[in-house]
C-alpha cells in the first residue's frame, strides 16, 4: 500500500466536492472540513507546484513539504520545528530556501 500526503487546501477541495455530490457530510467529515477551511493557507491550486519545488531542496520528504504548504512558516525557527524530529538538521541555507518559496506563494 502506498502513502499519499493530503495538504489541508487539497482536502477542505476534496470534503466540498463530497458534499455537492452527497448533499451532505458525516460529522466527521464536517469537522475535518471545518478545520481545512479555517487553517488551509494556501489555495488548493498551489500545492503541486508548491510541493514540487520544496522537493528539490535536498533531504527533503513529501511529509515534510506537505507540512510546509499546510504551515507557511515565516520565521527560520519555525522552518526548523517541522524538522525537529528528523535524524538530520536542515542547514541554514536550505531554510532560507524554504522561506523563499513560502513568501513566493502566499
């Protein structure tokens, strides 16, 4: 089985396509769609492209760039809390790098 990661923009679009085609939600799926609504911070038609160029920062996973997308980091701190529980620190550079592509797209 493969792992997909779901940014918060790609699900609040995935939730709301689900409720035109049901009519309505579970209560769960109305919470999730809830929570994506209020944090989603980038349009959903950003992330691809948005997750594709974080990739090409070295050491980067997809978990990693999908968190990015989902917190916009704006502070170099913040850039390395997303990677505190990896086995390696992502140098200073590539988190300047990360931040230039965040500013880019908000």
């Amino acid at each position: 089985m493969e792992e997909d990661y779901v940014s918060l923009a790609e699900i609040k679009v995935l939730l709301e396509k689900e409720k035109q085609a049901r009519g309505q939600l579970s209560q769960e799926q109305q919470y999730a769609l809830s929570h994506a609504t209020t944090f989603a911070k980038v349009d959903a038609s950003k992330v691809v492209a948005m997750v594709k160029e974080l990739m090409a920062i070295p050491m980067m996973s997809t978990m990693n760039a999908v968190k990015i997308v989902d917190v916009m980091p704006g502070h170099l701190d913040d850039v390395r809390a997303i990677f505190a529980k990896e086995r390696f620190a992502l140098s200073k550079e590539d988190a300047e790098k990360v931040l230039e592509i965040v500013a880019k797209n908000q």
